[in-house]
C-alpha cells in the first residue's frame, strides 16, 4: 500500500505542475454539478491480533481472514469547479452499499472454538479531486477524501466505534456532449483499528480483539452533468 500511496501522490504532483503549462482544453466542458451511479469491486486486506488473558503474556493471535466484496453498488454527487481553462476542483460525496466480514477464529485453552466476525457496510466518502483537462472530453485527476463506514459485530463481543480513514484515487473522466460521463477510478482506504472485547457470555470480558482494514478499490461510473 505505501508504493500505491507513493504513485498516487506523484500523480497529484504531476497534475498539479501541469496546470502551469499551455491551457489544452476549456475547463467549462467538465464544469457544474452531476450525478453518478457506481458499481465497484472491492478487496480487503486485514491485520488482526486477539488477546485472550490479562496481559500480553497470556494473548494468542488469532487467524484473521480477509472479507472480500466482488462488486458493490453506490451513488455519487458533486460539484466541478473550473479554476482555469485546464484545471478543475472536483468536490463531492460517494455512497456505497455492500458488506464485508473480518472473521477470526481462535480458540479456548485448545478446547472450544470461538468464532466472531467485523461486518463493514455502508462506506460514505467526502472528497476534493484536483482535475486536469486533457481535451474537451477527457480528464485525469487525483482524489483524497475522507470516509467513514459502519461497523457491526457477530458473536459475544462488544460493537466498536464506527471506522474512519483517509481515501486515495486516480481516475479519469470521459464527458460527452449531451452530458453524460463514464468515470473510471482506482484507489485505497486506510482505516483506523477496530477493538472490541468479549461480552462474559460465551467469551470472557478478558479477551480482546483487534484489526486494522484497509480497502483497495477499482470503480466504472456513469452520470450526468448538469
């Protein structure tokens, strides 16, 4: 994820220092607000630990299984700004509907097997996207947002906070002249960790666990702009 994150960044620098070049293209083609329906393909990459004792001494790390979502649906809004005849400020909100599961499996002195499961689902994503026109219909830019999903639980177990994290993307977006656009985006979430702790009832207040989600994406959009 660091080489992602590092090629996403050198991608926004390189944006960023070709505004400074020769306009190619007007920026008012791209301009005003839209609307957007999104089908993606997910995957989750996942490190997760449990402690079952009162101190470290006494943990066991569990086996943590990554849940993946082939493809999930969503929606999308914004505003697209022109800020000259070749650079755009993309502003707006994406909605995603799906669900994963983070599982893990460990077990009691060796004895009984005790299962829970993190559901992720909901992903909503705020987010600024600088945008350099390349011609009057087609565009590259960079995303980075902020996003938050919910989080609910399977087993005796606590239901920890809600997550948050910070979106990267590069896409591009393809604008014809009735209006319609098909965007193409790739990209990654990192989230911050998950803690929860057994509940006393099939598994003791003692035991703890934990994970860390990060979400790699690929996502198609087809809208309107206005």
């Amino acid at each position: 994820m660091n080489k992602l994150k590092k090629t996403l960044i050198a991608a926004c620098s390189l944006v960023l220092v070709s505004v400074g070049g020769t306009a190619i293209a007007d920026s008012s083609n791209f301009a005003g607000p839209y609307v957007g329906l999104t089908a993606s393909g997910v995957g989750v990459a996942v490190s997760g630990t449990s402690n079952s004792g009162v101190d470290d001494t006494e943990g066991s790390t569990d086996n943590v299984q990554a849940g993946k979502v082939s493809a999930i649906a969503g929606a999308e809004a914004g505003y697209a700004l022109p800020l000259s005849d070749s650079l755009l400020l993309d502003v707006g909100v994406a909605y995603y509907s799906g669900e994963t599961k983070i599982n893990h499996e460990n077990s009691d002195d060796g004895d009984v097997a005790r299962t829970v499961a993190f559901k992720v689902d909901d992903l909503v994503t705020a987010y600024i996207a600088p945008t350099l026109v390349l011609s009057d219909t087609s565009s590259l830019y960079v995303k980075v947002g902020i996003s938050e999903a919910d989080i609910g639980v399977e087993g005796d177990i606590s239901t920890p906070g809600n997550l948050s994290g910070t979106t990267w993307g590069i896409g591009t977006r393809t604008q014809l002249d009735s209006g319609l656009f098909i965007r193409t985006e790739a990209g990654y979430t990192d989230y911050n960790g998950i803690s929860a702790h057994g509940t006393g009832t099939s598994i003791a207040t003692t035991t703890s666990y934990g994970a860390e989600p990060t979400i790699a994406y690929g996502l198609v959009s087809m809208g309107f702009r206005f």
